[in-house]
C-alpha cells in the first residue's frame, strides 16, 4: 500500500496514471468525486469550460480564492485597500466544492476538511474516493 498526500494522485492526472493508482491512500482537501451540490456543479463548469479538464485541487484553490476577494471586496463596498481587504477576509466562511472554509480571524490561515481516500475505479474512470473525514482542521503551525 502507498500511502501520501493527496497531490500524489491530481484528479486531473489519475486516470493517466492507469491501474497502478488503485488502492492509494491519501489525505487532502479535495477530490473530484466530493459528494456536494457545490462540486458537482463546479465540476459540470469546469469540463465545459475547459476542454473536459476534470477539476483538481490547484483549481478549486482559484475558485476558493475568487470567492474570498469577491467576499471581501463586497464588504469593502469595493474599496481596494490591501489592509481594508485583509481585515474584511478575517472570519470568511462559505461552502466550497471542497467543503465548509473558514478563514481563521487570528491567523488569517484556511481552516478546512481534511478527507482520507483511496483510488477507485468508478464508472470507469479512477477517481479519489472519500472514506473518512477530520473536520475543521486548523494548520498547527499558524500561530
């Protein structure tokens, strides 16, 4: 068994990878197959948009980004002052195609789902299945 982290099997690449990926195990934030009405409409968008791309966490990380300035630009009634723009990010919360995110008002740090998956094929095509969720993960660094 291989067990890594989650960018070791890309969404976007898994199916490239070929039999070999079945049965890896690892921790990450996102996966392509996240059960949610968010991300299944993210997904839909993003292979329309982008030649059949499946969306992999470096995109969902642009979305979760556009969102947040978007957020903090409402607030800001559209004022672009950085210090204006940072405060008004601090205590952020929406629902992501990854999940539930908050931006932690102290540390200005994401917290976040953390979901253990295993490659399985499904439907065909290898996919990062979800089997286990650690809700609300804070980075232990920030401080």
């Amino acid at each position: 068994k291989l067990i890594a982290t989650g960018d070791v099997t890309d969404d976007d690449l898994l199916n490239g990878m070929g039999a070999v990926a079945k049965g890896v195990i690892t921790g990450h934030f996102y996966s392509a197959l996240h059960d949610s009405p968010e991300n299944k409409a993210f997904v839909a968008q993003v292979k329309k948009a982008a030649n059949n791309m499946r969306p992999n966490f470096m995109s969902v990380g642009g979305y979760d980004a556009m969102t947040l300035a978007y957020m903090a630009l409402k607030k800001t009634n559209g004022d672009t002052d950085g210090t204006k723009l940072i405060e008004a990010m601090k205590g952020a919360s929406w629902v992501s195609p990854r999940g539930p995110i908050t931006i932690d008002p102290a540390t200005r740090d994401i917290i976040q789902d953390i979901y253990m998956r295993e490659v399985k094929e499904v439907n065909g095509e290898l996919y990062n299945v979800e089997f286990a969720t650690f809700p609300k993960i804070k980075d232990p660094n920030a401080k």
